[in-house]
C-alpha cells in the first residue's frame, strides 16, 4: 500500500504537526455510520504503533494503517488539501472528499 502526498497537503500538515503524535493513521472512521462495514477513510495524527498496524509506503511521513483495517482502501491512494480541507484519493476515485483539519488533529483511533 502507498500514500502519495501532494506538496499541498504536505504544507498543511508540517502546520499541525504534533511531537506528540508524529504518525499519520489511515482510517476508516465507523462513528455514527451505524455499523463496521460502514464509514469513511480518513487520516488522523496518532501517537504510537499498535501490533496490529503495518507501514504504508510514503516518502514524507510515517504512515500507517491497522492491517484489519486495510481492505477498505486502495493499493495507491493521494492526500491532497482542497479548499481548506484534506481529500483521500485513488486512481478509482474519491475515498473522502472532506477531511476537516479539526478532525486530523483531534479525532479519536480507537
């Protein structure tokens, strides 16, 4: 699995940037979709590693991804930041179009 990151997205994320928590997540965010198989890909700041998670190619940035989680994304995906929000891409289509900056900062993994 890769994750190409446009320059675009590149600067918005070098501005929220937490020591803290200096990996990027891949996703799939299920809160109010009514159940598991129901939700969205998305990106979150994360704090550590956990067992299950495995690296997701990325020339940038620390990224990863909970295996269990993998099948709802793409081989190759793109973050991008348009009109002041991230987007998650593949070659098929849009993963999510609107990933607020609130929600890569603050939003829970767990």
């Amino acid at each position: 699995m890769k994750l190409r990151i446009t320059n675009e997205a590149k600067q918005q994320l070098e501005k929220i940037q937490d020591p803290e928590r200096p990996l990027i997540r891949l996703f799939y965010d299920t809160e109010g979709c009514g159940c598991g198989v129901n939700g969205l890909p998305t990106i979150r700041l994360e704090k550590e590693e956990r067992d299950t998670d495995r690296t997701v190619e990325n020339d940038d940035y620390s990224v990863i991804i909970d295996q269990q989680q993998a099948i709802f994304f793409k081989k190759e995906m793109k973050l991008d930041f348009i009109k002041g929000t991230f987007r998650l891409s593949s070659p098929d289509g849009i993963l999510n179009p609107i990933i607020p900056i609130k929600d890569v900062k603050e939003g829970a993994t767990v």
